[in-house]
C-alpha cells in the first residue's frame, strides 16, 4: 500500500496467493511475471475503434471516482511527481490534463451511455501490453486487514511492526540503496532472517501485535488497521523496504505438499500457522524482503503517498506504468451478493495510485479491495485474467457535452 511499496503499496495479498486455479489449469497459462523487453513501451494505443471497450457500464456506477481522480491530481501537483515523467510516451502536462478533463466530465452529470460516448470522443485509450505482448494481464487483490495489536508490549502483544530503520538509504526517486556504515560507505540491507537474529531494529519498535503470522501478513499488505486494548483504531502504513525481492510463502507451502494449490487463500494460510505455530518463523523466513512502517492519520495510503480507495485504487510496476493516471479494468472479481460472494464480469474506471510489492511486469495488477475480513476475502479470491486500460485526452481543446 504501498503502498508502499504497495504498497504498497500496497503491498499485495496477490503477493501471498497462488490463485484458484489447479495445477493443470494453469500449466499452459503464460507466465504472468514476464518483463517488459527492453525499450518496449508497456502501454500501447488502441488505433481500431472496434478494438476500444465498451464503457457503457462502469459508466453506471461512478461512486468515489471523482474523489479519487482529484487525490491523483493532488499528487501532480506536487514538483516530486514531475521525476516520474515521461512514462513511455505519456507526458506529465498530458497525465494532468486528462485527468482535469476526465473530472470535468464527471462534474457534467454524464453517465452510462452518453459518458461512453464522451469519452470514446474525447479520449485516446491505450492498452497494457501484457504479459504476452497481446493484452493478457493477471489481477489480483490486496487489503487492508484490521489487527489486535498495542503500543506497549506484554505477556499478549509481543511481535512488533518496526519502524524505518535511520541507517537505510534511499535515492531521490524512493529506491532503496541499502544500509549506510560508519565510515560513510553503502552496501546491502540485511534480510530477513538476519534482521530478526541479530535484533538489528531493537528500539525501533512501532506497534506490536499478537500473532507472528500477522505481522507477516502486514509486511506483504503494506498497512494495516490497528484496534488498540481501548477500542480505537489507528493506521499503520508503508515507510520503507529492506531492498529484497519478493518470495512467495505460499508457494512453498505448495510446493511442500503441506497445502493444495487449489484450496490457497489467506484464511487457509492463517489457519495452517495457527495449528503449527512452530513453522511461522521457517516459512516467513523464506521470504527475506522485510516491511518497516509509520504511523499515519486516517486511511491507509498507496506508494504517491494518497489516501487507497476501495475497487478505485490499482497497484501496478510504477517503473513501467504512469504513476496516478486514469486506467479502466475489464475481468472478473468476486463480489458478495447478500450471504453469498460469486465471482462475476466486472469493468470499472480505476486510478493507479499504488505499487504492489511482488508486481514487476506489464502483465500484473493489483486491485485494493478495502478494509477488514470481507475485502480479505475478496482479495483472496481474486484471481483473474483480464485487460488493463488506460486514457488520455485527446487533445486540450476538448468539448464536454451535455
């Protein structure tokens, strides 16, 4: 969430889940990490209307947009933002000004059809290239869990989220170079493992929770909510990585034959620590990225440093893709339908406002789900193929009708 990163970014639960597909099913799928070869653009432009999708539908349903396109443009505004841009051929005065477009046709009362049309009129759109140069981009979903967890340790809170340790180094576009030593040089942060051996965070301490696991699951979510022994929630967030990459937890619980791929989720993970607590350390250990927080105000927040919001916030690699543009997703998610969460045809306008942890491939997106147990189940059943979208203005002299 960063997120941090993711997140994040974000971090994701993506990061975490497998998918819910067999073996079998997945065997002739493309490989979703493929990278972007050198000197390819990630987004290329649709130039066949016919290959331009139908925004008929998510042009139903505008609930939050605006108010997540102006937190965009609030971190446009900032001249930091500016380092970021070109993104492939994507201009930071074009980043703005379709998203100044976008809001002002939002502000017209527009919606269903005659907003499709809007846009399809006033719009370039441009498509992930994906991970197989034809469009096929996994999405995955990542949340923000709400945890038991005090600011003071004792016999029940005893597992700590640490803060950014001030001997980690990092580049002035948030990168991070490692650990500076006492004569001044710079080599790599320690992982994991080591980080927890030699105890190299002691008085570091932010926040302590009751479960390893779930520290662990706030290392690859990137925040979380924290409800305090009184009853009050506070939010931790993204500050920093220790410059690791990414390994999966569950795919070596799979590949272990300890869980079935088909079964994976997050609440499949949780119950398996809690009957073999004794294999929390091994397993996260496998893992050697480590997470360092800071306590934040009101909701989380992704890697531009801008309040998530739920099914409107996307993670993607931000080395590839323009950092809080306006992008359009169609797949299938999960939804819950009264008692029930069927996994239905979606299409919605989203902002790609974070970076997901385990994410460095045109052919990935992460989608923040919310809040608490029921985006956790969310996010853990998401798992699908799809198209990721993103649009630019057309020209400055645009036209927005009624």
């Amino acid at each position: 969430m960063k997120i941090r990163i993711s997140l994040y970014l974000l971090l994701s639960l993506t990061a975490i889940i497998t998918g819910c597909r067999t073996p079998a099913e997945r065997v002739s799928k493309p490989p979703y990490d493929n990278p972007l070869p050198p000197g390819q653009y990630a987004l290329r432009k649709i130039t066949d209307s016919a290959l331009i999708p139908d925004f008929t539908m998510a042009s139903m349903d505008l609930s939050e947009l605006n108010s997540t396109v102006q937190k965009s443009l609030n971190y446009l505004s900032k001249p930091s933002s500016k380092m970021f841009f070109p993104s492939g051929e994507i201009t930071h005065q074009q980043a703005v000004d379709s998203l100044r477009a976008f809001s002002d046709l939002l502000d017209s009362g527009l919606s269903g059809p005659e907003l499709n049309a809007a846009i399809r009129q006033n719009f370039d759109v441009y498509m992930s290239v994906g991970c197989d140069d034809r469009g096929t981009v996994l999405f995955t979903g990542y949340y923000s869990p709400i945890l038991e967890g005090s600011f003071e340790p004792d016999e029940r809170f005893k597992y700590p989220l640490y803060k950014q340790p001030e001997n980690l180094v990092k580049n002035s576009r948030g990168e991070i170079l490692g650990r500076r030593f006492r004569d001044g040089t710079i080599g790599p942060y320690p992982e994991r493992a080591v980080i927890e051996d030699a105890m190299l965070l002691r008085n570091r301490e932010l926040v302590w929770l009751k479960d390893p696991f779930e520290v662990y699951i706030a290392h690859v979510q990137g925040s979380a909510k924290i409800k305090l022994p009184d009853g009050t929630l506070t939010t931790v967030g993204y500050a920093a990585n220790n410059g690791h990459e990414y390994k999966s937890v569950a795919k070596e619980l799979v590949n272990n034959g300890y869980m079935d791929n088909s079964r994976m989720s997050l609440s499949a993970m949780i119950n398996y620590f809690k009957r073999n607590p004794d294999q929390v350390k091994w397993y996260t250990r496998m893992n050697p990225r480590f997470v360092f927080f800071r306590k934040e105000q009101g909701e989380p927040r992704g890697s531009l440093n801008e309040h998530v919001t739920p099914m409107r916030t996307i993670a993607t690699d931000k080395s590839i893709f323009p950092r809080g543009c306006l992008a359009f997703i169609s797949t299938n998610l999960p939804q819950v339908r009264g008692s029930s969460v069927l996994t239905q045809t979606y299409t919605g306008f989203v902002l790609d406002q974070d970076t997901g942890g385990a994410i460095r491939a045109p052919g990935r997106c992460d989608i923040y789900m919310g809040q608490g147990d029921t985006a956790g189940e969310l996010a853990g059943r998401t798992y699908q193929e799809g198209r990721l979208y993103y649009l630019f203005l057309k020209s400055t002299d645009y036209l927005v009708k009624s």
